[in-house]
C-alpha cells in the first residue's frame, strides 16, 4: 500500500522558505532600523522570483517585522519612544505569565539547558556580538516559555521580538555589556527554587531593562 506524504512533510515552499530567513534575520536584529528591501533584491537573494518574495513580504508586514508605506516602500520597523514603550509594557505582561505557567515543568534538564544558553550568550558578550547576544537572548527567553504550552501567547511575544530586533541590534551595538544580564541568573535561582513570584519578577525585570536603555 502507498502511503502518501502528508503536508508537513513536503519541502518548504518558496515563499516559506523565504518568509522563515527574514523572519530570523529581522527578530536577531540582522538587519538595520529603517532599512529598505525590494522584492526584486529579496529574490535576487534568495534565488525566487517575485510572487514568493512578495508572499513572503506580505506575512512579515502582517506581522509588524516590516513597514509598507502609502508609496509601497518596505522597510525594517523604525520605532518612536512611544512605541518602544507599548512594546516594553506589552512583554511585562506577556512574559512573565508565560515563565509562570512554565514553571510547573521546569524540571533540572530545562534549567540545565537555560544554562548552556547562558554560555553562548557569554561568547557573544566577549565577542561583542550583537546579533549572537540578541539571538542567544531570545533562544534563553523561548526555551522557558515553551514549557508554558501556551502557543498563542508565544506566538504573540515573538511577534513583539520582531518588531523589536532591528532596534535592540542597534542598542546592542552601541551599549558595550561586560557580562550576561544578572536577571538570568535570577531567573535560574527562581526555577531551581520553584518560586513564582520571584520568577515572574526576574523575567519582568530582565525583558523591561534593555528597552528602558533605548529610551534613555
């Protein structure tokens, strides 16, 4: 008896394949504030041609990873103090109920993992890596909340990360850190603990200080 492929087996499309690198390039802060892309250069890059990069333009600018103005630019979000505001409130709510409703499953081999995390994160520090610190960053920050099961709500804070990466890069790149945020280690303490409170203030703090930079 054949058995047929099922969908989320077949390769991805082009559009998806696409969409899943800008995707990342922007959340990891690869790519500049305010910075212009053309369907014609998105192809061009990717070896697609105009549909997929269109395609895969329209989902990012769905989701808030790009702009598209009156005239039809497409560019990396350039954020206001206001809007960087909204996002800062928008993570102290969002993400210390999912590392609460993640604690119950925190068991050694996460807080473990939290701390080989940690590692790279220090490489990255030493090497004064922008895009390494913010994409170790987040990597920290996703594998605690994915033991929330709470899709939605993830999915929802990493649509706030997108809209933040190409501004936090910038930050990064100018505020020269010497080590790895203390809240980590906080967090970690609170995991091992299995202290709630002391959790959700940990990861209240540690989302709320860099934007509290930016604003500065």
């Amino acid at each position: 008896m054949l058995i047929q492929n099922r969908p989320q087996d077949a390769a991805p499309s082009a559009h998806d394949r696409v969409y899943r690198t800008l995707r990342s390039q922007i959340m990891h802060g690869e790519l500049p504030p305010g910075q212009a892309l053309t369907l014609r250069g998105i192809g061009k890059q990717f070896g697609v041609s105009m549909t997929p990069a269109r395609e895969a333009a329209r989902r990012l600018v769905a989701e808030g990873a790009l702009t598209l103005s009156s005239s039809g630019r497409v560019t990396t979000p350039e954020l206001t103090n206001e809007r960087i505001e909204e996002l800062s409130a928008v993570r102290a709510l969002l993400e210390p109920e999912l590392a609460g409703r993640a604690l119950p499953r925190a068991h050694m081999a996460l807080i473990e993992r939290l701390r080989a995390i940690n590692g790279t994160l220090a490489e990255a520090v030493a090497k004064h890596d922008a895009v390494g610190y913010i994409r170790a960053n987040l990597e920290f920050h996703r594998t605690l909340y994915l033991r929330a099961q709470a899709p939605a709500m993830l999915a929802m804070a990493e649509t706030v990360w997108l809209q933040l990466g190409p501004t936090m890069a910038r930050l990064y790149s100018q505020v020269r850190r010497n080590e790895v945020p203390q809240q980590h280690m906080a967090i970690l303490a609170a995991l091992r603990a299995g202290d709630e409170p002391g959790l959700r203030l940990a990861v209240r703090t540690d989302v709320t200080q860099g934007l509290r930079m930016l604003l500065a």
